[in-house]
C-alpha cells in the first residue's frame, strides 16, 4: 500500500475530513489518521445551530473551540458546517413559532455571534445548506418557505450577516445531488448571480457528493462541467461512494466493488483536479473509516464501506483511486 499522501500531493487544494470531538478524544487511530493524512476539518454535527445554539441567549461552544484549537495545532484549516440548515434548527427555536421579523433578527445575532467569535479562524462557512429541491424550488421544510416573501432575499441577507461579521471568510451554499439535478444546480447558480448583482458576498457552492458505485459517470461529468461554469469556487463537500447500493443487510464486501469505487474516486478527482485553479477550494470525504460512517449510523444501509480507510484504518482501493486521480 502506497506511502504517498493525498494531503502532500493536492497542493492546489484543501484535503478534509469530517470529524468527531468524541471520536478525537477516544481514539488514538482515528486522531493520528486524521492529522497525518488531511489538512482541513470539518465538523460532522458539532457546528450546526442545534449543537450550539441552547437557549435564545445561551451558546455551547466548548466542542467548536475544541475541534478549531485542534485543527490549530496542526496545522488545519476549519470549514464551518454550516450556520443555516432545516434539519438543525432548536426545537426550542422552531418551537417559538417566530414570525419573519422576529425569525431573522434572532438569526442575524446567532450569524454575528458564531462567525464573529472565529473571525479569522473558521477561514469559510457553509451559510446555507439544502433550501432547494431537486427541480430548484424552495424545499417546503426549509423553515423559510413561506414564512418570508422572498426566501432567497432573506438567505442573501445571512450570506451579508456573515460577511459582516468576518470579511475574510468565504462564504458557500451547500447542497446534495447537485451534479445530477439540473433543476437545483440552476437554481443554486441563479441565486449566485442575483446575489453578486445585488453585491452580497457568496464565494462559492459546495456539492455534497454522497453518491455509489452505480451513479452515472457520464452524468456526473456534465453536471459537474456546468456547475463549474458558475465561476465560483467549488467544494466537493462531503464525500462518499456506496457499494452497497441496495442497503443490503447481507451484503458482502467484495474486490469488485471496491475496485469500482477506486474508480469512482480516481474520476471525481481528476475532474476535480482540472477545473480553473482559482475555483478550487477543497475535497472533503465525510468521515475518515467505514467503521464510523454516517451511513452505517442512521441506518442508510449497515453494512456500508464508503470511505477511504477501511475499519483498521488501512488505506482502500478507493485511496489508491484518489491519489491516481491526482
Ligand atoms: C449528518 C451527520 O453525518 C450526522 O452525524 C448528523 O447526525 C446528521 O447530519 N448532509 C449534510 C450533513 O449536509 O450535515 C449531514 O450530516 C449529512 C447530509
């Protein structure tokens, strides 16, 4: 298995991981894989508003603070995932049943406070994440759908809270099935351009990336050449490739699918490594081992391998993929 490393040989961009506090202080393995072979963290839940945001007036950032000294300390840099997001508002903010103005200005402080206090540190900023459908309408549970006339306005006023409060940050919208869904990837390009005319700061869009050893190529390639011609910076934001495609409880893993996603992997990044080098940003695989994958924890499929290390932390095919793809 080859010495060399992805983090050594992607000197255009940023090379993350999508991390846990718990995880960091538990396991020696993880830690070490982790600051060996990445230079950029993201959190996978503890910057979302729910894990931060108590009370109207009470703020838990002792895992932020821990996770940004951490990526500190070794030379990392923070990607902030992500300040709005439909699925991590508080219940007791949803709860409150705010109107639109009362809605906004109890986001606006939550944006000044949480971007505020790591001005400078989280160098970007997921600011919104999943508001569109596939065919580009606005998501009904998005929270903001009809609760404000113009939706998309109030967004590009988060996008100007956050700019305020850190002008250094570079500032994204995320989302899913953004190569494959031309009604959404539109719609995530047209709200870039009202934004920029209207002078509101939006520096790049993020495209998840969770897709399997089956997604078409060829679809991938398009949807991708098309969201790159926005301009804007682009981040492929939380990678990972299924081989388990049918959510299989008895599936087994096999040479041939693993081979399929090396593949999967070697194309996404030689894709990636080809667009203008002033829109890279970073590639950020979601986890780091199958044995803690997100997919294996909601019960997306238990028996699932869709990351770059294996369960002892031994470097997959799907490594391999990568660093040919470089
Ligand atoms: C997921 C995390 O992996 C889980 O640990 C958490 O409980 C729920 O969120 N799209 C996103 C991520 O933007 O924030 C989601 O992360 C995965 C889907």
């Amino acid at each position: 298995i080859t010495t060399q490393k992805i983090k050594d040989l992607t000197t255009t961009f940023k090379f993350g991981a999508a991390v846990k506090t718990a995880n960091l202080k538990s396991e020696s393995a993880y830690d070490n894989t982790f600051k060996g072979e990445y230079n950029q963290l993201s959190a996978e839940f503890e910057m979302k508003m729910n894990f931060i945001w108590n009370s109207e007036t009470s703020y838990n950032f002792t895992n932020v603070d821990y996770l940004v000294n951490y990526a500190q300390q070794n030379n990392m840099t923070v990607h902030g995932h992500t300040l709005l997001w439909y699925q991590s508002f508080p219940d007791w903010f949803k709860n409150a049943n705010y109107d639109s103005v009362a809605f906004e200005s109890k986001v606006k402080v939550y944006i000044e406070t949480v971007v505020g206090r790591y001005k400078g540190k989280i160098k970007s900023w997921d600011v919104a994440n999943e508001i569109f459908n596939d065919d580009g309408t606005m998501r009904i549970e998005s929270q903001i759908q009809g609760k404000f006339k113009d939706p998309i306005g109030f967004v590009g006023r988060c996008f100007k809270y956050a700019a305020i409060a850190d002008p250094d940050a570079k500032l994204f919208y995320n989302d899913y099935n953004v190569v494959l869904a031309a009604g959404k990837r539109t719609a995530m390009k047209n709200m870039a351009i009202r934004f920029k005319n209207a002078g509101i700061p939006i520096h790049g869009l993020g495209e998840q990336f969770h897709y399997r050893i089956s997604t078409s190529q060829t679809q991938i390639n398009s949807g991708f050449a098309d969201l790159v011609s926005s301009g804007l910076l682009i981040h492929l934001s939380e990678i990972d490739c299924k081989v388990n495609t049918t959510n299989s409880p008895t599936y087994v893993v096999n040479s041939t699918d693993l081979q399929k996603q090396s593949d999967f992997f070697k194309n996404i990044v030689k894709l990636y490594n080809a667009i203008p080098g002033n829109q890279k940003f970073a590639m950020t695989t979601w986890g780091i081992t199958d044995k803690n994958t997100w997919l294996r924890d909601s019960g997306n499929g238990n028996k699932e391998y869709p990351l770059l290390f294996d369960e002892n932390y031994g470097k997959k095919p799907a490594y391999v993929g990568f660093l040919d793809g470089l």
